[in-house]
C-alpha cells in the first residue's frame, strides 16, 4: 500500500491510501467464496463454480465491491497501526477509485483539552433554611389529600369537585361534549378555555346555565370565522373536602404513624432539610463544572463535533417518532428551516462535547477510576427491590455490556464531581470524601474515548449529564405531597 498524509495537525490526520494488486487480492479471494454462495451459474452448484468463471460471469467490479465492505476497515487499521495513529472515534471515509482501489481517511485524533487553573476555582453550596411555613405548607397538603369529598348542600365554590356536563359548540360545530366529567374550578385553572372556572362559581346541584367564552388567539378552527364558544354547562354534584384537625391523631394516621404532631412535623422538617441539602449539592456540582468548561480550552476535529450534531438529529427524531412525529411536520409547526434548525445545534453540540470531554480529563488527571468489583456492587443495589418474576430478566439486562459500561461511566461520573466539588471548596486532597448517592445507570458520559449520545429520556437528554440519580431509599422528601398538585385534582 502507498499512504500519504495529505492534511496534519494537531486535531485530525487525512491520509490517501493506494492499494496495489497484492494488497487487493486475499479480499478480493474473500468477496469470491462470499459471492460463489449466492450467485447461481449454470453447470455449477452452489459454492462451487471457479473464481475466474465467477469473475467472468459477475465481472472484476462485482468482486472489488463486494471486498470494499472489510478491504477499506481493515487496511485502514493496518495503516494505522503501522503509523502509530490512534483514532478517537472512526474516521470519515471517502472511496477515490476502484482500479485499482484507493480512498481517502480524516481521522479524528484525540482532543486536546487544557483545564486550565480550575483548582483555583472556589465555591460553596447554598445555605439550607427549612422554615416554619415549609413545614406547614407540607402539613397542609397532608391535611388535604387525607380528606375525603363529601357531598356539599350549598352553591360551588373555588377547590371544590363538581360534576358536571359540558357541551361546547363552535360555529354550530360541536367542541366538546362530556357527560359526568369531574372539575375543580380554581382561578388559575383555564381549562376548558380561560374564565370556565368563573361561570361555575356559584352555581347549585342540577342546575344549567349557558355563556360564551373567546377562543385564545390563533385557537379557532381552520377556516371558522367564529372566535367564541357557546356552553351549556349542567351542575351534576357539588362535593367538598372538609379537612380534620392537624392535632395528635392526625399525625397517627400518616404513613406507619407518628405519636405526635410535633413528631410529625419534625421528621417533615428533616426530609425537607436532606432534599434541600441534596439540590445544593447538585447545584454545586453543576456551576463547580460550568466554572471548569469556563477555564478549560478544548480543541478537537471537527469531524467530531459533526457527528454530535448528528446523534443530537437521531436523538430529536426518535423523541418526535415517539410523538408519532416526524421532522417534516416539527419544522413547519416551529416555523424553521432546516438550515435553520441544524444552525441551532451546534451550541448544542459543542456544550455536549465539552462536557464529555472535560469530564473526561478531569478523570484521568485526577486518576478516578472505577473497579469492575464496584460496578458488581452497583448491579446488587439495582436488583435489591427486584420483583422476584422479573429478577433473573433485570439482572440479564443490566449484565449486557451496554448496561455495565452505562453503569461504570455513571460511577466514575460520580467520583469525578464529587472530588471537583472538594477541590472548589478548598479540600484539594486526593482522598476527598465520595458522593454517598447511588449513582444512575443512565447517565451518559462515557470513558470510552468518544462522545456519547444523548439517551432517550428528552428534556435533559441533549448533553451529558452531570447529576446523580436521586435517594431510593423509598424515603424521600419527593414522597411528601406537593400542595401544588393532588392526585384527586381533575381539570376536566
């Protein structure tokens, strides 16, 4: 083979490589035995017809074509072995000619990244202050969800739940039509439209009333020049809650039971404090690396960063297929072009990149690593609320070597920012104490030498992600009842 650099620097190397007939010919044998199998030549069975009557029957080109498949990867990686290239992640290939073959490689080689003085970055978790009225509000919202709806003889009032039957029409067109759909008018509640919630203040059990609510801007019906909706609502059943005495005996029937309010009340408080603690620390951990990404210069090939591009696309199009879109429809409803949309990712894909990659320096210059005994141990701590019927399936899961390897990266992310959040708080010592959360096996950045992609879970999917997975130990202040959202709560 003949190889010459044509482009070389400190980010990428482009090499052309000519093969010569020596070098094309055991694929070349190769494409024949794979090729004898599936063609069918007169007076031959199967498998058994002669290279040169194959040659003659299919042609040369048919043979080099079918060799391209391995000839190209395989003679790449000799030459790359032979020069002592090591490529970051596969290069971008380029077939020149076929007689003989030649083609063109841009290896993408390992970035550079310098972190700068990120040992001098200094930083402390915000200030946790759980007060009187977190705890109440908590104390509140356990005070509600215990209530029962009991029926209520007198008009319809804010937080109530009525039934109720709702015919909507637009233009003479029926809008909406439920029959015993459950509501609880509340002033910020807008829907069905804006104002619904008003008309039903007030009204008593059995009674109609009829009004006409306008459409929000650009809501009408294509090709309607009605901008209203006419109602004719029926009051079906009033019900109210009424709330017992936050007393003693309340705080026995919560959960396992409490002896006392005050006891209630405190282990409110302890759960708030830990959960507040924890969102610190996330904080911390998130503005400790932006600080990083901030001192850190990172030059890598921009073949790279195209393909970040690229996984951030697939990434998009499988949420949108998961929506039962597809990209067509997304860019006319967003109002862009694709030219439009592509420019936008490159923000994107360059935070992402830098992300993984500073990440993955901060690791090898803090020498953090993660023993395959550690990801054994992760792997127990998954199984341990495993349903016995599903056990022997999850634990075949998580042992495929996508799942340890998402396991052992989330590890190693993990001891990352928890020693980046020492140092910035001035405990620069190699053994600063780890993150005691569980880490998630999702978490994507990954210490294979190339980015990853986002995972499937779309809000904060589109970059690597810098979080640890949250307390499982089924006690959690995410278990207290948020007073902004009960599950009894219907908007109809």
């Amino acid at each position: 083979m003949n190889v010459t650099r044509e482009a070389d620097n400190s980010t990428e190397v482009t090499l052309s490589i000519y093969m010569d007939s020596e070098d094309e010919e055991p694929f070349l044998n190769r494409s024949y035995r794979r090729l004898a199998g599936r063609v069918r030549i007169p007076g031959f069975r199967p498998g058994k017809a002669p290279r040169s009557v194959v040659e003659n029957h299919l042609g040369r080109a048919a043979l080099v074509q079918e060799a391209l498949e391995f000839m190209i990867p395989e003679s790449l990686d000799k030459v790359l072995r032979e020069h002592e290239i090591r490529a970051f992640m596969e290069p971008q290939l380029e077939v020149l000619d076929l007689e003989p073959v030649s083609f063109k490689a841009v290896v993408p080689l390992e970035p550079e990244v310098d972190l700068g003085e990120f040992r001098s970055i200094r930083l402390q978790p915000a200030e946790v202050e759980i007060g009187d009225a977190d705890v109440n509000q908590v104390l509140e919202t356990l005070q509600y969800e215990s209530a029962p709806w009991e029926p209520a003889e007198r008009p319809v009032a804010f937080g109530d739940l009525v039934t109720l039957n709702v015919h909507g029409t637009i233009d003479g067109q029926d809008a909406i039509n439920d029959e015993g759909v459950d509501y609880i008018p509340q002033m910020d509640n807008n829907l069905p439209l804006p104002g619904f919630s008003v008309y039903i203040e007030g009204m008593t059990e059995g009674q109609e009333k009829e009004f006409t609510l306008p459409l929000p801007e650009n809501s009408a019906p294509e090709g309607s020049p009605d901008k209203e909706c006419r109602f004719r609502v029926e009051v079906i059943s009033v019900k109210e809650k009424r709330l017992p005495e936050l007393d003693d005996e309340f705080a026995k029937g919560v959960r396992d039971g409490f002896e006392s309010l005050e006891a209630l009340s405190e282990h409110i408080r302890q759960r708030l404090t830990e959960d507040a603690e924890t969102t610190a620390l996330r904080e911390l951990e998130r503005n400790s690396l932006e600080e990083v990404k901030k001192l850190s210069t990172v030059q890598a090939s921009e073949l790279i960063y195209q393909r970040e591009m690229e996984s951030i696309r697939e990434d998009h199009e499988r949420t949108l297929r998961n929506q039962r879109l597809d990209m067509e429809t997304y860019l006319r409803l967003t109002g862009q072009t694709e030219q439009e949309w592509q420019t936008q990712l490159r923000p994107q894909a360059e935070d992402r990149l830098t992300t993984f990659l500073v990440i993955r320096k901060l690791a090898e210059q803090e020498g953090l690593e993660v023993e395959p005994a550690e990801v054994e141990a992760e792997i127990e701590r998954l199984m341990e609320n495993s349903a016995e019927e599903t056990a022997d399936g999850l634990r075949r899961m998580l042992n495929a070597e996508d799942s340890r390897d998402s396991i052992r990266s989330s590890l190693l992310n993990r001891k990352v920012l928890a020693r980046l959040v020492g140092i910035v708080q001035g405990d620069d010592t190699e053994d600063a104490p780890a993150d005691p959360e569980p880490a998630d096996p999702e978490v994507e950045i990954e210490d294979t030498g190339e980015p990853v992609s986002g995972s499937e879970e779309p809000e904060d999917a589109d970059e690597p992600t810098a979080e640890a997975a949250p307390d499982t130990d089924g006690e959690t202040a995410a278990e207290i009842p948020d007073a902004s959202t009960t599950g009894e709560q219907s908007n109809g």
